[in-house]
C-alpha cells in the first residue's frame, strides 16, 4: 500500500482536478464525463448509492409527455440554488 503525505496527496488531487477541468473546458471531455470524475475524484464510491453520483438537477418539466430540450421553460433557474425556486421558500432566501 502507498502511503503520501497529506500535502503530496493534496497536490496529486489538485493537479488531477485541474486537468479534469482542462479537459472539459477545451471539449475532450463531455458533460457527463465531466461529473462523473469529479465525483470520483471528491471520493465518492460506485458501491454505495446514497452518496453516488452527485448530479445537478436542471430539469423543471416532469409533467410534460415529451421533453423539448430547445424550450427554456423546461429548466429550471441555475441562478437560485434548489431550495430557492418556489416564491414561498425563495423569501427565506
């Protein structure tokens, strides 16, 4: 087993994680691809399924038959977090 020291182990990561973001930010990497690093990376496991994986919730439009992708109105706001998008809650904010 190897062991690295916390700075080391830090650095390793930082590295890593900069590389990821390179790869998404010149398009080498897609979107999924992206998250699904990133939640490895962040130590999540395959094995347990209450932590993995960690996706953003961007949909708004679960009633509708069909999804229109080219709708705007089928997403939700990303400028408000979660628990911000109903007026009610959105005045704890």
């Amino acid at each position: 087993r190897t062991s690295y020291s916390p700075m080391l182990a830090r650095n390793l990561l930082e590295t890593q994680h900069q590389e990821l973001v390179q790869d998404w930010q010149s398009w080498r990497i897609s979107n999924f691809d992206y998250l699904m690093r990133l939640n490895t990376l962040a130590g999540r496991s395959h094995n347990d399924l209450t932590q993995y994986p960690v996706m953003p919730w961007v949909l708004k439009d679960f009633r509708s038959p069909s999804l229109d992708l080219n709708n705007r109105n089928s997403f939700r706001d990303l400028s408000k977090p979660v628990g911000a998008l109903m007026p009610e809650r959105a005045a704890k904010f």
